[in-house]
C-alpha cells in the first residue's frame, strides 16, 4: 500500500527468506543434542535361563553405565558451548541476510531512479532527433549535426534498454531476497534513494569494535573454547573409556537360597593408550587456534578497507551533490539565457544537455556505491565477509572433536 522502505524490505527478508528458515533449523538441531548430552544411557537387562538335567538356573543381570555418569557434567559444558557456537553462527547468517537485503534495496532504488531518469533523456533525445531531421530538411543544418543527434537518441535508446533490463534485475534480486511470490510481488519501491547522512562515521576504534562485535571472531573464539574443553575431556578419560557395573541373582531349584551381587567392568588401557587420539583432538584444537588469529587479522583488515571505500564513498556522493551537479545546473540555465539572447545556437544548446546528463547518472551512482559502501561498513564491524567464515572448522575430523568424541 505504499513504498517498500529499507527497513521493511529487512523485516520482510527475516520473516520469508527459505534459505534463513535452513539455518534456523540448526538452532532446535543444536538444541536436541543439548538436551541429548544431559541424558544417561539406558541401563541394560539381561535374562537367562538354563538346565542341566533336573536343575534349572535362572540369571538376571541389570547393567548401568557408571562412566556416562562420571563424564555428564564435561559432556553437558561441552553441549552448552557447541549451542553458543550455533547460537552465534545463526546470528551471523541472519544479519548477514538483512544486510543483503538492504543491499538489494538499494540496486532496486537506484535502478528504477536510473530508469526514470533514462526515460526522460530518451524523450528529450527523440526530441531533439525530430528537430534536427527538421532543420536539415530546411536547409539550417549539415548531415554532420543531423547524424550527431540521430546517434545520440540511438544511444539515448540503447541505455534505456539497458536501465530497462538492470531495473528488472535488481528488482527479482530483491524479489527473491525477501522471498515473495504471486500478488506479494506488486510492491512499489521509493522514486529516490535516501538522501546522504549529515555526519559521516569516524575512524576512531573501527577495528576494535571489529574484534568485539563480528560474529565470525566470536565465533571462532567459541569454537576454540569448545575444542579446548573437548581436549581436557579426552585427557582426563584417556586410560579408560568403559565403565559399567551390573547387578545380577540367580534362582536354582527349590530350597536353594537365592544368588545375588554385583559386578564391575573396565576397559584396560594394554594395547591402545590413546596416543593416536589425544594427537588428533590436540591438532584439531590448533587448527581452531588458528583459524582465530586468521579470522581476527582479517576482521582488521577488512574494518579498515570497508571504512576507506564508506569514506570514499561519502566524499564523491557528497561531491556530486555540492559541487558537480550543480555547477552542471548553472551552466544549463546560462547557457538556456544565451540561447533566447540567440548568443549560441540549438547545437550548442543540446551539446551541453548532454554532460548535464553524464552528471545527473554520476550522482545516482555515486548516491548508490554510498549506500552499499555503508553495508558493507556494517558487514565488516559485526558480520564479516563470506572469506573469513570459510576459515572455520568445517572438516569433519573438527565437527567430531566439537561433537565429543572421545
């Protein structure tokens, strides 16, 4: 009912985006196994009977694991931690989609204020190919100037096809981001980009707030946790992995006293002392050490450029608006006053029409890198970008360390 704003185009990405509803799955996932690590093993029951000759023998054994006892409160940390690890790794992909969302935004915005503006110049160039077919049928112009404006409305016509089609574009982009479909489709987007912010960000701490705020640092940083907690527990248990004790009776013929005890069982470390397996959790455990000091270079690294071209950005829009644009203006209307004083002529007049058109497509432009030079500024200070979450532990040897298994 009325323009899509950025804001509600971010609303609505978060609520019907599919791909984001996949990754929230993981929550109730990560949840599940949560919950999972705080449950014991089921005992076990056993039944036997047996004869020999006129005496039967009946043997029941109730088995229970005394080592998933000893181990729940390691094993339940252990799942909390790998929940804040999925808790923060689903963070990031929503924010990470609401920033995409605003993106695509802003390419729709910029693309139909292009289109619109496109449409005008096409008009105007139409125009002035009309009048110039005119005047050299009278005789006041050459060939040369005729084809000088004929082939500026082709190319007037050119780029409208071309606005056209990146209007189209950006808009299914954002049309997909947002995931609508059908009658949701039929939303009416701003004639214009927001105009520029009057103060811009400053540098100071960027690259701070990038260490304390980006998601994929805390990430890693978790992972790291939940491997080294994963390493203190396979040390501890690196001698012995089974531990079961079973009560059992045992009924013989009548008149025979009921018998009953207990027994216990325990693996032996003889042949395997878990050298091989503390080797792997402590190189995987490395491997997440790492993979944090790489993700908190980059996350530097990356605050820095993102503020240069947010920055740079703002300085060539605002530019634009003070300084280009409006001289271009001024220019114009001068050059409209010398040509009613017949100063200058229709040439003239439609040559300067044409660098006031490169102008007005510069400041559209220059509007829309700062707006998406502004995303990416909040990408770098509290997402990060796609590189640095391919630095995590992805392999399978990490997700069955993370997992516990030891």
């Amino acid at each position: 009912k009325q323009p899509l704003s950025a804001d509600n185009a971010v609303r609505l990405a978060l609520l019907n985006n599919p791909e984001l509803r996949v990754y929230l799955s993981d929550l109730g996932i990560a949840d599940a196994e949560r919950v999972q690590a705080g449950r014991l093993s089921n005992p076990g029951f056993s039944y036997s009977r047996s004869e020999q000759g006129s005496e039967i023998e009946i043997e029941r054994r109730f088995v229970f694991s005394i080592f998933d006892l000893l181990t729940m409160p390691a094993r339940m940390e252990i799942a909390e931690d790998e929940m804040e690890a999925v808790r923060l790794r689903t963070s990031r992909r929503v924010m990470s989609l609401a920033l995409e969302a605003r993106m695509d935004w802003v390419d729709a915005v910029a693309a139909e204020e292009s289109l619109r503006y496109w449409r005008q110049v096409n008009e105007a160039a139409k125009a002035s190919a009309e009048l110039a077919k005119r005047m050299s049928a009278t005789g006041n112009w050459g060939v040369r100037e005729q084809a000088r404006e004929q082939a500026f409305y082709a190319d007037a016509t050119a780029r409208l096809a071309l606005a056209q089609q990146k209007s189209v574009e950006t808009r299914e982009r954002l049309i997909r981001q947002l995931g609508l479909w059908g009658a949701q489709t039929a939303f009416t987007l701003p004639e214009r980009l927001p105009d520029l912010p009057a103060q811009v960000r400053t540098q100071s701490d960027v690259e701070q707030q990038a260490l304390r705020e980006r998601l994929d640092v805390q990430q890693a940083r978790q992972q790291a946790v939940v491997l080294s907690k994963t390493l203190d527990l396979s040390t501890a248990t690196r001698f012995g992995n089974v531990l079961d004790v079973a009560a059992h009776n045992t009924n013989y013929n009548e008149g025979v006293p009921v018998k009953r005890g207990y027994e216990i069982e325990i693996v032996l470390p003889i042949f395997d002392l878990g050298e091989a397996r503390m080797a792997r959790h402590e190189a995987v455990y490395m491997q997440a050490v790492e993979s944090l000091r790489g993700t908190a270079i980059l996350a530097r690294s990356e605050a820095r450029e993102a503020y240069l071209r947010y920055r740079t950005a703002f300085d060539l829009a605002r530019h634009y608006r003070h300084e280009i644009v409006p001289l271009r203006q001024r220019i114009a209307e001068e050059n409209v006053l010398r040509y009613n004083g017949m100063l200058i002529g229709v040439f003239e007049l439609l040559a300067d029409a044409r660098v006031q058109i490169q102008a007005v497509i510069g400041a559209i432009e220059a509007q829309r890198n700062f707006w998406q030079a502004e995303a990416d500024l909040r990408m770098a200070l509290s997402v990060g970008s796609p590189q640095s979450s391919s630095m995590m532990m992805t392999t399978p040897a990490a997700a069955e360390a993370t997992a516990g298994g030891h």
